[in-house]
C-alpha cells in the first residue's frame, strides 16, 4: 500500500517525465526487435514492419499504460477544462451574455442570503453553547387574541430566576439610547444594559482590562462600571491601551471604564450595535432615580429582555414549560398589587424559550415576512436565470449537433461527451458566480439602505466565508442545472438524420418551451415593473403633496436636559437665547422657537368657543405656540390676516392664528378672524382670532383633519421651546454644523438634538420608498434578464435561418424586409408577454391598491411607460441580429450548410 | 510453430510468468519478452506490447523495481528486477497455480 502511495505521489508530479520514459522504453524495444530481424536476414524496413506487427498497437498500448498508472481522470478532466476554456474564448459575445446573466441571478441570491443570514440563520458571535441558549417571550391573551409582550420588568426578572429549576444561567439585557460623552462631544447611542452574569454566557475573553462580575449588578444599585465595545475604543479612544479607569459619560452619570470588549462583540443585538455594555441595575437606578426601589418591587416598567442557558438534558419543551409556570406566579404577585389586573386563567399568560434572533421568534412581525417574501422572489429570479442560461446553452448545443454527430461517430463515448459538456456549463457557471458574488457584494449595500434604514449591517463582504461558500453552492447547482438541457440532448443524438441533415431541412425548429420561457420572462418584467412604476408614482404624489410647512430647508433641533435642572425661566430665556444665536449663524436663514414638531409629538388642551356646546365632538384640535418668525421659518403661509408679531406678548392681549380647516369648522360661512376662542375652561379671558393660516399635515401623510391652531409662544409656554432653524440649501447638510454651535450656549451636561425635517417626513414615506426601490431593483433585472434572452434567441433564430434568409434575398427581398422579418420575430414576443403581464397585473393590482397613494392601481401612464419601455427594450436587444440579418450574402448563405 | 498453433494465455498468469523471469536474474522489457518467447519453445501467444502494461502494473503493486541502465549495445534500457514482497509474490502464486493444475488433472483423469 504505502508503495502504491509513493507511486501515486511520482505519477502525480512528474507526468511528462514518466511520458517520455514511456516513449523510451517502448522504442527500445521496436528497435531491438527490428535489429533481431535484421540479423535473421530481413531488409531494414520490412524489419520494422514486422517489429511493429508483432507489438501491437502502440497508442493503444501507451494508453493501457496510462491506465494502469492510474490518475486518467486527472488528465481526462485537465483537457476536458482546455477544451471549454477554448470554446468560451471562441464566443466572447455568448460567454458574456450567460457570464451576465448568471451573475445577476446569483448574485441577487447572495445579496439576499447575506442579509437573512445575518438576522436569522447566524448564531449571535461568540455565543457559548448556542443551542442552549434561548430568549424568553411571553405572551397572553388581549380580546381573544394572542398579544407578544415586548419588554419585561425587571421585577418579572426576579421572579422567573427565583420560580424556574431548568436554567444555569440568567441574563437580563437591554438595548438602550442614551446620551454619551459631555458637550460638544455629546452623541446619542446605543449603550447594552446588562445583567451580571451575561457575559458568562459569551466565550469572549476581553481585549483589555476585564468584564462586568456579577457582584456589580445587584440592586438596588450596581456598580458605575462600564465595558467599552472594540468598535467604539478603536474609534473615539484610538485604541489607547491606558483607557481604564478613565471616566466616560453615559446617560446623566459617571462610569468608570473597566474593560474593553473582542473585536466583533456585540452582545445580542437587534439593531444597532452598542458602543458600551453598564450593569443593568445601575442603569434601572438612575433611570427611576426619583424612586428607586420600585424597578425591582413593582410590576409598572416593561423594558427588558431576558437570556436564559437551560441546563444539559433540559429540552425547549420542558423549559417554557418551567417558564410558563414561573410566569403564572408572578402573574399571581402582580395581581396581589394591583387590583384590577385580569386573572390569570383569562390572560393565559404564557412563556416560551426560543430563538435567540428576534426574527426567527415569534415576534419576529413583518420584517422577516418581507426578507422571506423578497428572498422568495429572488429565487424565482435565479430559476428564469437559469432557464435563461439552459435556453443559451441549448441553443448552442443544437448549432453544435452535427459536431457531435461527427464525435460519436469517430468513437467517442457518450460519458465522456456528456461529461465534455457539463465541464463546459460548470465553468461558465463558476465564472457567473464569481460574477455574482461582485454583483452581490455591491448590490448589497442598495438593498440594504432601502429594506434596514435604521439598522448597521456589516456588509456581505468577499472574506466572509459563509457567503463564499453559498455562492460556490448556487454556482455548483446553477451549472448542474443549466447544463442538463444540452446534456440531455446530447444523450439523445441520432446519428444519422444528424450527419444528414444540413440546415437546409427542417433544422428550424423553434423550441416551444423557449419561447414559453421567454414570454414568460417579459411578463414577469411586466408585472415587476408596473408594480415599481405604481410605487414611484406614489412616492412622487407623497414627495409633492403640500404638507403646510417646508421640508428640505427646515430643522428641528430640540434639547434634553439630562439631569442639569433649570428653572422655567431660565430655559425660556436660554430658548431665546438660541434662537438669536442660530439667526447669526451664516447659512441660516431664519430661526424660530416652536413647541411641537409634525409626526412627532402633538399637543392638545381643551377648547372651548362661545356658541358651540362640544367642541371636541368636532374632531382633535391640536395646538403649536409659536414666537414671532416662525411662519416665514416653517414655511406655513398666512391666508388671512396676520402671524405672530412681536407685540403678541405677555401682558398684551391674547391671540391665536387657526389653520384653515379650523376656521372652516368652527366658523363655518363665517368670517374667522376677530371670533373668540377659550383654552382650559368655560371661563377663561378670550383669545381672539387674527389670522388663518394654510393647512397642515401632522400625523398622517394620508388622512390628517388638519384641525390646528398657533399661539404665541410668549404668552403660552415659553419655557417647554424647540427651535426651527431654516437654512439655505437643503438643511440635512449643515444639521450638524449648526447643531455644534448651538450647543456651546447649553449649560451643564445638557445637549441638543437636530434632525433635519427631511428625515422626519422621510421616515413616514418609508413604506413607498421602499417597495420603489425593491420593486424597481427586481423589475430593472427581470428585464435585463428578458432582453439578454431575447438577444440570444434572435441571434440564434437569424443564425439558424441564414439559409432561408439567403433565399428570400437572393427571390428579391431587401434590406429592410429581412430587418422587418427579425423585428417582427422580436415583437411578437414582446407583445406577448405585455400582454400576459399587463394581464397578470390588472389582476394583481387588487391587493396592491391599499398600499399605493393617489395612484390608481390601473393607471394607464404607468402601464404605457412600462409598455413602451418593453418595446424599446425589445428593438434595442434586436437590432444587432436584425443588421447582421440584412448583411447576409445570398450566396455565401445558399452554399454554407 | 505456426501462430495457429500457439495458445493463449489465461487471465492472469502473465503476471506470474514475468515474475519468474525476473526472480532469476533483472531484464528489461524486450529481455523478458524474448526469454518468454524462447523458454516456452514459441508455444505461448503474447502480443509484445501487452507486457508493458503488466510491467507498470506489477510496479505499481511494489512487486518489481525499476532502473535505467546500459543495455548490451549500450543503448539506454529500463530494467526491472524482483522485490522482497515481489519473490514472496511469486511463491504464493507458483503454489497457488500448481494447486490449480492438479485439481484440474485430477478431474479430467477421473
């Protein structure tokens, strides 16, 4: 055995050695043979003859050799390789077309793997003993159905530790925003409040210094100690070695900085990573500093989730047993304390150990649905890629019939044809692949900022192995799949009619199921791209839609105290303050205060107006105080009468501005402006009425009664301020610059926030944007996709009907006949498949209506574009065939065969 | 001897005749093809070129050894000789074939 191994070893290395030694050895022998005859008499060459009779067939024999040597395959597939790289540099324009399409179809499915891996399939990083580990969720009943609890107390906490028998390990945790670093410096982050003993559920070992214990978090206080995350040591701390025991600013505290986390932990993570991990006590303390015993005594603060190790042997089952039961229990204590509470035997109150990856468990809600949906049609899309591809590779496979033929007539077997072949799909499948993975890692980002806005998702990126691996998968079975049609058509080769039949007779044959598939293809891409153009429609209409305030030139910047108290007087005069301050700022155009911001938060209080009995039976009245420049900052215009002056003061007589629909509501046929309104109580001095002001959107982009009405912030609440800032240019660029320079006037630890209009509007238009974006990404492939499968088709029809084409010029057709007949061709399948799509998506647009804004489902602009699109598409991928079509000598096409 | 008379060979025994050849004395491909020839008086039908296959083969197996070295006319010849595992080979199979052959008799002579 170990002989046969070092002879494989030699046969394996030296090939070309062992080849010659071969000829040597073999021709010593002809030679001696030759010269033994010589002796007996013979003439030289009758000699060699009869040398060479009496060894048999030489090739034969060095083949036996090579046999028995072993390792045949090896060379079998070396020149099986050769032979492919060949053909595909033969053909540069078929190679790119299927190298495309491949990639596209791959890569769609990678960029998608990537991100469903991440949130769904990936084990949580450094996670010991990750199929031991569960997330608690709990549910109960609310009105018959079953409602996910999202956030539990800590008091709960306790008592599912101290009621269960099936766990090792317990770990609260929480993802929390919170303010960290001082002044100017000061950012909102997610910072991970966590329990004792999370990190022992992690096999991290820490970068520097060490982790949180369990003795640091213990109510009803724990520890101000604080984990930094690598990321966030590498990037604000410049990965100094001497951070610990430096103090750093979290929340309204101090924390003492005691480790820093490995290179990629991130604890367990929804979202956005945290830059810190602080006992989840001391976090629960400072934020119910006013009474703080009551996080870890009373059932009134839902915010946590909890991890939990079940001990070897403990199935899923037999945990959320345990925990249901310990649920119930505390369900129990809870309702001790609270009177009113429903029983337990109603609520149903339920736990279950599951999926560490919220979006695998059950409150994994339409965010999975969507990824799965979107992945779903990414597969159908790799199916038309690679029907796509199997229509390329056939159509080759019949040019090539009669090579085939000749191949197995000369003796060669089938295997090794069929195995010729599929070496020749794998390749091309290998290239579409790596095709892929680049398309992929690219597209990735695309699909990312359009499904994820919020969320930081590391980018699928080429040294991430899983996904390498994924796309080595898709190309493996791609090219399996691709290369069967050829194969099997290879498998069925008559040799006869083959080596008989020219292309004179009856080769034409269109495929049916080609042009099934292609048809097919274009009403696919119909049916995407009519659902793309309704999304954008809407976006538009959204985009456009008078909101009653500008969007792109206004800022909100509004402040959080965060532990440094000031008197109502003084914030109003600190308000004030910043408001001039940002008015000098160069860049800025105008600045006001305000007490609300649209789609944020809204304010209301009781109104009342002589002569009407309810005023709240006429809808939500919501109101916005407002100082003197803030209808010229928001960009709300004035209809009648006047805006807040100078003069609207305290002491000065109240007034009001009302939007219009108020006017119209409260005083309808009336004039509006001098009416009387009261705030508070039946009692209270009137306000009077001077301006109507446009109508504005506040809640909902679609339906808003848009009942509002502005008072002056001087005589309203001037302490309660936020400031609108409008800019030059678009204010999303220059809401940091401002933000800093507002920020020196904040006194204390207090900061400030700005987020530009654009974003709070933008964050509603999400949902259009969205299916945009994915809908026109999908559309916008599934259309390349159909023109390079129309191309190939035509190209291959034109090629197969040179014959016929050199007749009809030579019977007196013209240029533009012959041109005529491939457009024809082309169009034909177009109108088919706009046909078929528009069809589809007529029916289709039901469901879709409910989402769509303004935008009739069956909107003709929409459904003509994408028609016409389709035949520009269908021209454009037609006209290079068509020319060559028109180029065609009769008489080199009459005698070509 | 006309070549209608000659026999063929058995599957197999190939393996064990070169084997023999070689426990005498090393040759190279011909040598062995020739004393075959020559031993046998000419009775044995062995197409030349099928030793090679079976010589590789045997080397394969580490039964055989092979060398360049000078043939008689000085020409540059592969020689193969015998291995220790190949002469405890050849053992077996002579015991092996031998066997076989007296069963063989014993059955025609019955």
């Amino acid at each position: 055995m170990f002989a046969d191994l070092k002879y494989r070893v030699r046969v394996l290395f030296n090939r070309s050695t062992l080849e010659q030694e071969l000829d040597d050895e073999l021709r010593f022998h002809i030679e001696q043979e030759t010269e033994k005859h010589i002796r007996n008499g013979m003439s030289a060459a009758e000699a060699r003859r009869r040398a060479l009779v009496a060894f048999g067939g030489m090739e034969r024999i060095k083949d036996d050799v090579r046999d028995v040597r072993g390792l045949v395959w090896l060379d079998v597939a070396r020149q099986d390789l050769r032979y492919a790289l060949r053909g595909i540099r033969s053909a540069p324009g078929f190679t790119t077309a299927v190298v495309l399409t491949l990639g596209l179809g791959i890569g769609v499915n990678v960029a998608m793997f990537g991100i469903i891996d991440r949130l769904m399939v990936r084990p949580t990083t450094y996670l010991r003993d990750p199929t031991q580990v569960n997330r608690v969720y709990l549910n109960q009943m609310t009105r018959g159905k079953v409602r996910q609890i999202d956030g539990y107390e800590y008091t709960r906490y306790l008592d599912l530790e101290r009621w269960t028998k099936s766990f090792d390990a317990f770990a609260p945790f929480a993802n929390r925003t919170m303010a960290v670093g001082r002044g100017e410096e000061a950012r909102e982050r997610n910072v991970a409040a966590v329990g004792g003993r999370f990190f022992e559920l992690f096999d991290a070992r820490p970068a520097l210094g060490r982790f949180i214990l369990p003795a640091e978090d213990r109510t009803p206080r724990g520890a101000d100690v604080a984990v930094l995350s690598h990321a966030f040591w590498e990037t604000s701390y410049g990965s100094r070695p001497d951070v610990l025991g430096e103090q750093i600013h979290i929340g309204p505290s101090t924390f003492t900085i005691i480790g820093v986390a490995p290179k990629g932990f991130s604890g367990i993570v929804d979202e956005e990573s945290p830059v810190a991990f602080i006992p989840i006590t001391t976090h629960a303390a400072i934020e119910r500093a006013s009474n703080p015993s009551s996080y870890y005594t009373n059932y009134n603060w839902g915010w946590l989730e909890i991890l939990v190790r079940r001990k070897p042997g403990v199935n899923v089952e037999a945990a959320s047993a345990d925990l249901t039961e310990a649920y119930r229990r505390s369900w129990d204590a809870e309702r001790a304390m609270s009177r009113g509470m429903v029983a337990k035997e109603i609520a149903l109150p339920r736990a279950i150990a599951g999926p560490v990856q919220v979006m695998r468990g059950p409150r994994a809600g339409k965010g999975a649905k969507v990824l799965t949906w979107i992945s779903g049609v990414a597969v159908i899309v790799l199916i038309i890629t690679c029907a796509n591809v199997a229509n390329l590779l056939l159509a080759r496979a019949l040019g090539r019939r009669r090579e085939i033929a000749v191949r197995l007539a000369l003796g060669a077997s089938r295997g090794r044809l069929m195995a010729q072949l599929l070496a020749e799909s794998l390749l091309l499948a290998l290239l579409g692949g790596v095709a892929g993975l680049m398309l992929a890692v690219w597209g990735s980002a695309l699909l990312r900022t359009a499904l994820l806005p919020m969320g930081e998702l590391p980018v699928a990126g080429f040294g991430d192995l899983r996904t390498l691996g994924f796309a080595g998968l898709m190309a493996l079975v791609t090219g399996l799949l691709t290369g069967l049609a050829p194969l099997a058509h290879a498998g069925r080769e008559d040799l006869v009619t083959s080596l008989k039949t020219g292309v004179r007779e009856g080769s034409h044959r269109s495929s049916k199921t080609r042009n099934a598939l292609l048809v097919f293809q274009g009403a696919l891409s119909v049916v995407l791209l009519v659902c793309a153009g309704l999304f954008v429609r809407s976006l538009q209409n959204v985009r456009q839609m008078r909101l009653g305030f500008d969007v792109e030139p206004v800022l909100h910047i509004s402040g959080n105290a965060r532990g440094t108290p000031l008197k109502a007087v003084e914030r109003a005069s600190l308000f004030r303050r910043l408001e001039a301050e940002a008015r000098a700022i160069p860049g800025v155009e105008n600045a006001a205060r305000s007490l609300t911001v649209p789609f944020r938060d809204t304010w209301s209080q009781g109104l009342f107006v002589p002569g009407i009995d309810s005023v709240r039976k006429l809808g939500s009245f919501t109101l916005q105080g407002g100082s003197p420049e803030f209808f010229r900052t928001a960009g709300t215009r004035i209809i009648r009468g006047r805006g807040i002056t100078d003069e609207d003061r305290v002491g000065a007589e109240r007034v009001a501005v009302v939007s219009e629909a108020m006017a119209s509501t409260l005083w309808p046929r009336q004039n509006a402006i001098g009416q009387c309104m009261k705030m508070n109580a039946d009692t209270t001095p009137c306000i009077t009425v001077v301006g109507v002001a446009e109508n504005m959107r506040q809640n909902s982009l679609i339906e808003d009664a848009q009942l509002h009405y502005y008072l002056p912030i001087e005589q309203f609440n001037p302490q309660e301020a936020s400031l609108y800032v409008r800019t030059r240019g678009p204010a999303a660029q220059q809401a940091e610059a401002i933000r800093r320079r507002l920020q020196t006037l904040m006194p204390g630890s207090s900061y400030l926030n700005a987020t530009p209009m654009s974003e709070i509007v933008g964050s509603r238009q999400r949902s259009w944007r969205m299916g945009a974006t994915m809908f026109g990404a999908f559309g916008a492939l599934a259309l390349v996709l159909a023109a390079l499968g129309l191309y190939s088709v035509i190209a291959y029809e034109v090629t197969q009907r040179r014959h016929e084409m050199g007749v009809r010029v030579a019977l007196g057709a013209d240029r533009t006949d012959i041109m005529r007949l491939v457009f024809g061709q082309a169009l034909s399948f177009v109108v088919a498949g706009l046909v078929i799509g528009g069809a589809i998506a007529l029916i289709a647009a039901r469901w879709l209506g409910g989402l769509l804004f303004q935008v009739s489902p069956r909107d003709p602009f929409v459904y003509g574009v994408v028609g016409l699109l389709l035949l520009l598409v269908a021209v454009v991928a037609s006209a290079l065939p068509a020319l060559r079509a028109a180029r065609v000598n009769p008489i080199i096409a009459l005698r070509f065969e | 001897m006309t070549v209608d008379d000659r026999l063929e060979l058995p599957q197999g025994t190939l393996d064990l005749l070169i084997l023999r050849v070689l426990s005498l004395e090393p040759h190279h491909g011909w040598a062995i093809s020739e004393r075959l020839h020559q031993v046998s008086r000419a009775t044995l039908q062995i197409p030349q070129g099928s030793l090679y296959p079976a010589l590789h083969r045997l080397e394969r197996r580490g039964w055989i050894n092979a060398s360049w070295g000078a043939s008689d006319n000085n020409r540059k010849a592969k020689y193969y000789e015998l291995t220790k595992s190949g002469r405890k080979q050849l053992e077996a199979e002579t015991q092996d074939w031998l066997k076989l052959t007296q069963a063989v008799a014993l059955v025609l002579e019955m």
